[in-house]
C-alpha cells in the first residue's frame, strides 16, 4: 500500500474589515507578503510563515482551486483528506467553507469538482459516495442529516478507523443532492440553538464524503477515502472552550518540538478523537487559520497564529486506502468462529468480551459493502423526514404531507367532480330553459300575428293558446329545476369550502410548514380564480344570447313591417340599455376581481415571509421554553433534595441525641438497680439484726 510522510500545511485567511468594525474605527494590523503575514500589536510588529497567506479580497473558489483541487486529487487517489477551519468567533470560518451565492465557499467548490470528476470517468469507473455531518456541543453529538436522539459513539475499528457509531450515512448520487444535504445539515444546525451564533461559536462541525470507487468491469480491489470539512468552534479564549482546548492540547502535543514523542491527549474530547486522522494520522491535511484584520481582535489572531505555526510542524503518515471490505468481512468471520470454538470448551470472560467486540466490528464492516450502505440510506431517509420535521426543516415535512393529504384532496376532488358535472347540468338546463323562452316569445308573436290578421279560427286560437299554455308550464318547472340545480351547486361550493377550511387548519397544525401552506393557498386560488373565470364567462354568454334574442325579435318586428309604438320602442331601448349595463358592470366586476387577486396576491406574499420568519422564531422559543421548564424543574429538584438533606440531618440529630439519652438512662437505671440492691442488703442486714435481737 503505497504511503507518503506529509506535515499538516496551513494556510492564513484574512477575512476583510467588516464596515461595523470601521465604524467602530477598528484598523487594519495585518500585513500580508508572499506566504508571510505580520500582525501589528500596539507598535510591536510580529511576523509568521505559513504554506500561504491570504487577504481579505481574495474568493473562496480562488482558494479552492489553489490549495484544496490538489487534496481532491488526492482522495480519488485514494488517500483520506481533511480540510479545517480555525479561527476565532467571527473570524470568517463558515463563510469560508459554506460560502454565499456570489461566492461559493470551499464545499460547494469541492462538490462541484468532485462529480465533474465522476462524470468525467463515467465508462470506466464506478463511484459510491456518502455523506455524514456531525455537530459536537459540550461533548455532546448531533447527527445533522437525521437529528435522532439515540445515542452516539466514536468508536475504533480495527480495520476501518474511527468512526461514529449511529451517525447517518447518506448516499448522495449527485452533486445537487450533496449540497442539498449539507445545506439542510447546516440548517439543523442553526435551527436547534436559541442563540444562532452563541451556538456556532461554541459547537464543531465536520461534514465528512466518503468516496469509494472502484474500475469498472474489473475484479481489481477498489479505493476507499473521505474527505473531511471541518468548522472548528470559535477560539477566542481557548481557555474557555474545553474541547479546543483539547484541539489545541494535541496540535501542541504533536506540533511542539518540546513536547515530541510525548503522549497525544487525543481521547480528551469528542472532537480530538474525531480528527486524530487529521493530525498525526492516516491523512493529507489543510488547515485554514482564519483571523480578522482588525486591530480589536489582534489577541484572538494572535493565539490563532501560534496554534497555526505548531500545526505546521505536524506530520501525517498518509496512505492508499484500499477499499478490502470483503477480506475484513471473511477474517472477521474466521476469527469469530475460531473463538466460538475456544468458548464451547472454556468460556473466559475476556473471551466472551472480545467475541461481543468482534460480532459489532463484523457488523460495522458489513455496513461498508455498497449494497448495504445503499439500504440503510433508504431507511435513514425515512427517518429523518420526521427528525428534520422535528427540528423545523420543511421540505421533508411538505413532501410526506402531499401522501398525508392524499384523503383530503381525494375528498375536494369528487366535490370538485360533482361541482363540475351540476355546472354543465345548470349550462345545459338553462340553455334548454332559454330555448324554451325564445320559443315562447316565438309562439307569442305568431298567436298575435294571427290575431291581428283577423283570420284566426276558435280551432286554431284554441290550439295556439294551449300550446303556449303548455310552453309556458314546462318554462315553469323546468325553471324550478334549474333554480333547484343552482341551490345543489351553492351547497356543493359551500361543502367544498369548508372541506378546504380544514385541509388548511390541518396544514396549520404541521409547524413551520410555510411552504407548503402557501403551495395549497396557490392552488386553492387557481380553482377559485378558475371557478369565477367560468362563472363570469357564463353570465357573459347569458347576456350576449338575451342581446341577440331581443336584436331577433326586432328585426322580425321589422321585417314584419311592425311599426313600434314609442312606447314599445323605448321598453326595447330600457331593455338593451340595461343588458348593455349588466355587461359592463360584468366587466367591471372582473376588473375589480383582477385586482382584487393582485392585492391578496401580494397580501399572500407578505404573510408567507412574515409567517416563516415567526415559525423559526417559535420554534427557536419554544425550545427556550423547554430549557426554562428545565430550569425551573432542576431548581425544585434542587430545593427538594435540601430540604430532604435538612430533615435528614435533623433526624441523624435525633437520633444521636436519643441514643445518647438512652446511654444516659441505661446508666441511671444501672445506678438505681444498684441502690435497690444496696436498701436490699441493709434490709438484710437490718432483718437479721432484729431477729438476733
Ligand atoms: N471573505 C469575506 N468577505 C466578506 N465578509 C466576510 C468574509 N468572511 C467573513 N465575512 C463576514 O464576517 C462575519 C463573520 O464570519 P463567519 O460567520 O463566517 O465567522 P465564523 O468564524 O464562522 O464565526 P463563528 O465561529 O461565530 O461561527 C460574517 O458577517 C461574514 O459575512
């Protein structure tokens, strides 16, 4: 396996002066040249080397290319890698490696050169990469990608390495859903803590992609590294910050030419364990020191600086990692079974310890096959869409909500159905109702026609009129049945509306969930807003066809010779002018529901915002909540157990008392048998003489 010796390199970032601290008229102390930086404190100008220094303007992606494309190489190489961030609060670590928009930080970076890379390869090699993001806050772990609360250990395989036992590992197959995972990692990180920055400050992260990879169509053992990124906890105040103090205790354990060959306190923290690859270890390093320019944190930079230099002196044995899986599988199995054997006839303790060990650390080299990995990121992607839910990251939640919603919008749907199927009924009803008007307006004018002719026999009026009279109760009840159709659809509309009434206080009750309320807000508009086009149109149409009606019967009038009477004229006007009205109010109405729409439009808007800032809010005080209901209960348990250790005490009081009362009294009472048996001996005494006498 081949092996190269390589020091920890480390590299000096300046963030820039920020405009809060020139406001405070902070100044710039830091000078950068080449590869050396010198940092003014109060007159006296201290210099250092490093692998690299860099100045405020310079970008993330700049420095990705310059110093981490090489460490990538590296890791496809096959060689495990890790990248970290020091640096006191503020002095710029998260920006570095998380980046913004404009300037992507070092893990988009990495990300996107690392599928390029598996692109680029496609045809000839097969990659398999996983992520994992573990946060540490006073020792204790959080796994970011699933926050579950079972517990979590760093253990030691023997053939693997450290690792975290019951951290999630997911696959991530593309670079979008990589970055998903980190973002949404990042965020669970942020969404756990009542103080954002407090937290960060005080907590590490290392957000770790595992690439395996191995020739296609080839039986030649396949390559295995990760790439560690680490956001270390801000080191203002080492002292302060007892698992930085446990980085800083092994980077000086190793780094310090003094303290060489001694002992590396890595078992003193969470973190040290984690990074012990990192520093002195199986791995190719990069350490970023971040620092501010201003004078105001020149302390900080400079405890950052001399950790920084001791860092350098650091030497890491690096090596291929071989991904040889299925032969720690097959020697597992041996020496399990071999010491099956040893335990049939003799069963030692230490040997049923050490068969407990070696059944867990099959199980864990099991869990490192591809197939496996893949299963249990399935399983791991179940899970923690209710952690992630729990923790306030939305788009796990709208996702099972859509299947959860499923009932509901199939219920909207067969109103919507049925709604659908009443409203081409009323069309239908109310076409044939109109024809029938037109028809009766029609024999009206023929029965008058005929009747002014003078020509009409009782036969043929006698006809006429039973014919209208038959229209005209047809109209009748075919009228009530169309009103009957418009009530069924009013009692549809309203069903359906408060069906929509709780589908939405249901998505209330899912907190946090702005999205996806605001995707139900959108597609409920969309059917109302359809709903009213239709509606609309319709009362259109019904004005347009009365208007065409009555422009028929005045041209027939008019064809007929019919001169009007101005009375007549002028109802016909009344009439036209008032269907022209309705049209145009019509109009008016949707221009105003036009606009009405753009108002609640932007209403909608405003509120998401303000609604989804609220339920971070919420969810951040609601846990403050909880740490106060924590409080408040460890101070009555506090109370409680001094009032039982008052009482107690009392009692062991008592107690000593009594038995020393007791004592008392048993030597009375010895006293008082004593001068009994005395009076005894005189009464004797006394007897005998007055017999004798
Ligand atoms: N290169 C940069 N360009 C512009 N602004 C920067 C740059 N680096 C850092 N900043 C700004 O400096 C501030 C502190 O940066 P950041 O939050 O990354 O510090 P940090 O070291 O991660 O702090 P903490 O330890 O508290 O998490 C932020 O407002 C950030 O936007």
């Amino acid at each position: 396996m081949p092996s190269e010796t390589t020091q920890v390199k480390v590299v000096v970032k300046a963030r820039p002066l920020l405009e809060v601290e020139e406001t405070k008229g902070g100044k710039n102390v830091v000078k950068i040249s080449g590869d050396k930086i010198s940092v003014d404190t109060g007159g006296k100008e201290q210099t250092f080397v490093y692998d690299g220094s860099f100045a405020g303007d310079v970008k993330a992606n700049q420095l990705y290319k310059d110093r981490c494309e090489p460490l990538l190489q590296k890791a496809l190489e096959g060689y495990n890698v890790s990248i970290m961030a020091f640096g006191a609060t503020g002095s710029g670590k998260s920006h570095l490696m998380s980046g913004t928009e404009d300037d992507p930080g070092i893990v988009p970076c990495l990300n996107h050169s690392l599928y390029k890379h598996v692109e680029e390869k496609a045809g000839k090699k097969e990659f398999f990469i996983t992520v994992t993001f573990v946060e540490i806050l006073d020792e204790q772990m959080t796994d970011l990608l699933n926050p579950h609360s079972n517990e979590m250990r760093v253990r030691q395989h023997p053939q693997l390495g450290i690792y975290v036992d019951g951290l999630s590992e997911l696959v991530a197959n593309d670079g979008e859903t990589l970055a998903k995972l980190y973002e949404q990692g990042s965020r669970a990180r942020k969404m756990g803590a009542t103080d954002v920055r407090a937290h960060r400050a005080r907590s590490h992260s290392i957000f770790t992609i595992h690439v395996d990879q191995k020739e296609s169509n080839s039986s030649k053992v396949g390559l295995k590294s990760t790439i560690q990124m680490v956001d270390l906890a801000g080191s203002e105040g080492v002292d302060s910050n007892s698992s930085l103090q446990a980085v800083a205790r092994v980077i000086a354990a190793l780094g310090d030419s003094k303290k060489k060959g001694g002992h590396v306190p890595y078992r003193d923290s969470r973190i040290t364990r984690l990074l012990q690859e990192a520093f002195g270890g199986n791995a190719f390093s990069l350490m970023f020191a971040c620092i501010s320019p201003a004078d105001l944190f020149s302390q900080e930079t400079m405890v950052t600086l001399q950790y920084a230099t001791l860092a350098r002196n650091i030497k890491n044995e690096a090596r291929v990692n071989l991904d040889e899986t299925t032969h720690i599988i097959a020697d597992l199995r041996e020496e399990i079974a071999r010491l099956r054997d040893k335990l049939t006839t003799n069963s030692k303790k230490e040997d049923v310890m050490k068969m407990e060990d070696l059944i867990h650390d099959l199980q864990i080299a099991k869990r490192q096959t591809w197939e496996e990995k893949q299963r249990l990121s399935i399983q791991y992607e179940e899970e923690r869409k209710t952690n992630l839910a729990n923790k306030g990251i939305l788009e796990w939640v709208m996702d099972s909500m859509r299947k959860g919603d499923k009932e509901m919008q199939e219920k909207l749907l067969l109103l919507q159905k049925e709604k659908d199927q009443l409203m081409l009924q009323y069309k239908e009803k109310r076409k044939a109702v109109d024809g029938m008007k037109e028809d009766l307006q029609k024999k009206i004018a023929e029965y008058s026609k005929m009747a002014d002719s003078g020509k009409a026999t009782d036969a043929s009026t006698k006809a006429k009129v039973t014919a209208i009279h038959e229209l005209k109760e047809l109209l009748k009840s075919e009228s009530e049945r169309l009103k009957e159709i418009k009530q069924h659809l009013k009692e549809v509309t309203e069903k359906q509306r408060t069906e929509r009434e709780d589908a939405r206080s249901q998505n209330m009750m899912l907190r946090g969930n702005a999205e996806l309320r605001q995707a139900v807000e959108i597609e409920e508009r969309k059917k109302i807003e359809m709903e009213n086009a239709i509606m609309v149109e319709d009362e259109m149409e019904r004005v347009g066809r009365e208007v065409d009606f009555l422009r028929m019967e005045i041209q027939n009038k008019v064809e007929q010779g019919k001169q009007y009477s101005s009375e007549e004229g002028s109802k016909l006007e009344i009439e036209v002018a008032e269907l022209k009205a309705e049209r145009q109010v019509i109009a008016l109405q949707q221009q105003v529901l036009e606009q009405e729409k753009a108002r609640l439009q932007r209403t909608l808007d405003d509120a998401y915002k303000h609604h989804k800032e609220e339920t971070e809010i919420l969810q951040l005080q609601n846990f403050q909540t909880f740490r106060n209901y924590r409080e408040v209960f460890e101070q009555q348990k506090s109370a409680l157990e001094q009032r039982y250790r008052g009482l107690l005490e009392d009692a062991v009081q008592d107690a000593v008392f009594m038995s020393s009362r007791n004592a008392e009294m048993v030597e009375e009472n010895q006293s008082l048998r004593q001068e009994i048996a005395e009076l005894k001996d005189r009464l004797t005494v006394l007897e005998g003489q007055a017999a004798a006498n």
